[in-house]
C-alpha cells in the first residue's frame, strides 16, 4: 500500500512522476546519464519499414498527410519500448520477493536496475513522456503481472514476450535511420538475452500445474490474437491522419500489407520460443484453439 492505502500495480504503468527535482538528479546521478531529450533530426523508421510504401492510400496522400502517419506510427513504437520497460521493471521487482534461491534473488536484482536503465534511455527519446496507455497489450500484461504463479510467469513474461523482445528490439535496430537509437537498441540485446534465459532455465525445471496451465493457455490465447489480426495501429494510423475508412477501404490496405504474411511470420516465432523454451504441451493447446494461424484481411479489417 503506499501512503493513500492505495495499491500499486506490479506493472505500475501508472506510476506518476516525481516533482521532486533532488530526487530527480540523484536519478540521473545513480544511472550515470542524464536524462534528457535526444535529438532525432528525423524520424527512425521509414515508410518501408512499415511497409506503407505499398499501400495506396499511404502513397497518393500529400507529404504532409505521409509525415503525420509516419510520426503516429514511430511514436507508437517509441512508446511500446517505454511501456514495455517499465512493466518490466516492475516485474523484476516482484520475482526479487519471490525468488526462492539467493541466485535467483541477485539476478533479478541486476535485471531490475536493466530495466530501469532502458526506461530512461528511451525516454530520451520521446519528446514528452506518454499518457497511461489503453492498448488491450499492456492491460493484459499489467493483468499478468499480478499473477502469484511463478510458472505462469516465467513463461508467459520471460520465455515468451522477452524471446519476442530480443526479436523485435533486433529488428528494430536493424532498420534504424538513426544511428544513436540503433545503437541503444543493439546494447538492449545483450541484457535481455540474460532476462529470456533465467526464464527458459528456470521454466524447464518447473512442474507446472493444471491450474497454471490453463492459465499460460488462458493467456496466450488472448496475446497471440492480437498477433493474428495484423497490423492494427498502421492502419489506425492511417485512419486517424485520412479520416473514416470505409471497410472494402481497410480489407484493400490490410491485403496491400499482406496482412496474413506479416502475422504469420510473426506467429512462427512465437511458436518457436515456446518450443525451445519447453512449451510443447501448451503449443498443442494453443494449436487446438487455432492460435497460430493468421487472420485474412477481411477479418482483420471487421476488428
């Protein structure tokens, strides 16, 4: 409980901020670095990274309309770094109660000051800090944070979505027009490499229950539909910028995407860190309920 009585999330999404300016520069002391906004001089990622250079809509509209889209779109995932990072770091501190060996214990220690470290370069990188999100991604992991289930935990947070995060933050860098943000992305993978294999180590030794299996199922369900209905927030993002998009408007935009394509690769991977993680079991279920197979535009657009 803090002092109001009341109490926090593990995630702490919606932790505000400090005005205490003290506290601040021993913040910025502590991590070594200022925090301070970094300069982009232009925006990280390009059209064709988000493959709008073969969507219509994206190309025939004005330059101005093209930049604004671009803008939403690389804000997004500026964003999802920040909101990642820091429910991460809020689950590191959890798993630093919960450890039941001293090992364990000082590796989530280390991994929780990783965290914060993250958090506060890509706050550099946003030029004011971001409202608390709606995005059902970070509801549902804030909702899993609070899980008292080690196994489901460890899966689900550390073999899964860091697995993902090591793919994505690598792709992210890849693709990087900035070369200072590229930079930071690459330094990210050393570390979070560190974080996914204290999970898969540790997952592999578990017995998981009935109960927490059907809940990493429970869960995963609802995390790989959101990978199967494709890129939403592109789309969006054109929406938001073009105005009201008619659905044989969307179904065209998310067939030029290749939607089916962009998730089913997606999905693969997933379906791969489960494996060498030790979740063939829970692959089966998932396959059960058609988890893994991508959603044609149509769908996609219906959403």
């Amino acid at each position: 409980m803090n002092q109001t009585g009341k109490q926090r999330s593990v995630a702490g999404l919606d932790l505000p901020f400090s005005p205490n300016e003290k506290l601040q520069r021993i913040l910025r002391s502590a991590l070594g670095t200022p925090h301070s906004t970094c300069d982009t001089a232009g925006l990280p990622w390009t059209a064709s990274y988000f493959d709008l250079d073969r969507v219509d809509l994206f190309t025939q509209a004005t330059d101005p309309q093209q930049q604004q889209i671009l803008q939403i779109v690389n804000r997004n995932l500026l964003e999802e770094a920040y909101f990642v990072e820091k429910a991460g770091m809020g689950y590191m501190a959890n798993m630093v109660q919960v450890a039941e060996t001293l090992e364990e214990r000082m590796l989530y220690s280390l991994f929780c000051a990783d965290e914060s470290r993250h958090l506060s370069q890509i706050r550099g990188f946003l030029m004011d800090e971001p409202e608390k999100t709606q995005d059902p991604f970070f509801q549902l992991l804030a909702e899993l944070a609070e899980s008292g289930d080690r196994s489901v935990l460890l899966f689900v947070i550390q073999v899964v979505l860091e697995g993902w995060g090591l793919s994505h933050y690598r792709r992210l860098a890849k693709h990087c027009a900035v070369p200072e943000l590229a930079s930071l992305l690459l330094g990210f993978l050393q570390e979070e490499s560190r974080h996914h294999a204290t999970g898969v180590t540790l997952f592999q030794e578990m017995t998981v229950s009935p109960v927490a299996m059907d809940a990493v199922t429970e869960i995963l369900t609802r995390f790989l539909q959101m990978v199967q209905v494709g890129p939403q927030a592109v789309v969006a993002a054109i929406a938001q910028t073009l105005g009201h998009l008619s659905m044989s408007q969307k179904v065209t935009v998310f067939e030029q995407l290749d939607t089916q394509v962009h998730s089913a690769g997606r999905l693969a991977v997933l379906q791969n860190l489960m494996q060498t993680g030790g979740g063939g079991a829970i692959i089966a279920r998932l396959h059960e309920k058609g988890a893994f197979e991508p959603l044609p535009a149509t769908i996609c657009a219906a959403i």
